[in-house]
C-alpha cells in the first residue's frame, strides 16, 4: 500500500495523473516520511479513484485511518471510499460480510474501469466525493493481562 501512495505523491508533485484506473488498499497505512508525503501535507489530493478496505480489529486500525498525526491514506484521494470488516489485519474471511465485501470492491473496480455493472449501480460509489464512516477517536485501552 505505501509503495503505491509514494509513486501518487511522485506523481502529483511532478502534475501527472495516475496512469491506472482505480487502487484498491486492504489494512492500508499512511506514508511514514513526510519529505516524500510532502505533495498531500500541503493540501494536495490525487484525483484517482481509491478504495480502503480496514479491519476494526487490526492492530494497525487507528494509525491507518488516523495517521498519528500524519495525513491519513484515505485523504491522500479526492474521492476514496472507505469499507471496513469486524477482522484483523488480514484479508476478510467471515462470512457474509468477507463475500459481500468483495463483491462490493469487484462493482466498484468495473465501474472505475469502465465495465458493465451488472446489479446494484444505484449502491455503488459516485466518485465525486468521498464515502467513508467517521475515523475513530482514539484506541481502545487493552487488558494488561492479554499483553504478556
């Protein structure tokens, strides 16, 4: 994920385009150099469609849509849409949502690409603005016992 945030910023720096219809981010995380996130902390937002797919149960869940003070991934796009499960930092797996999830990022990517939706056109993402539930406040607090 971070190798393809760091070729957009690349990128818009340099007033290109991306040259790829759509990106597709699973546990997504924000870039950690701030001289090469440079182009997205003065404001700059890429205009590509992009879909951040997050685990709520990851253990990089905050600091991937927060950033910890950074400019969080999801904000380095004009438009993205944000899709989450109730899993870790792993491809979802739990039925039905993994099943529901996916067939909602493979819409999504057809649409992008210029393809033929075949149901649900009404529920898919406009690209116009972005799609995303609130970012979360803070981490929950861990019990110390689990910790050792």
């Amino acid at each position: 994920c971070i190798v393809v945030h760091l070729a957009a910023a690349r990128l818009l720096q340099q007033g290109v385009e991306l040259p790829w219809p759509c990106s597709v981010f699973f546990g997504d995380l924000p870039i950690r150099d701030d001289s090469w996130a440079e182009p997205f902390s003065k404001g700059g937002k890429a205009k590509h469609p992009s879909i951040h797919v997050f685990g709520r149960y990851d253990e990089y869940y905050h600091y991937g849509r927060r950033a910890a003070g950074r400019i969080a991934p999801e904000d380095y796009y004009e438009a993205s849409l944000v899709l989450e499960h109730e899993e870790g930092h792993r491809l979802p797996q739990l039925q039905p949502r993994a099943g529901e999830l996916y067939a909602r990022v493979a819409r999504e990517v057809r649409l992008c690409c210029g393809r033929p939706v075949k149901d649900g056109i009404n529920e898919l993402h406009s690209w116009r603005k972005p799609l995303r539930p609130p970012k979360p406040w803070a981490p929950p607090l861990l019990e110390m016992e689990l910790m050792m």
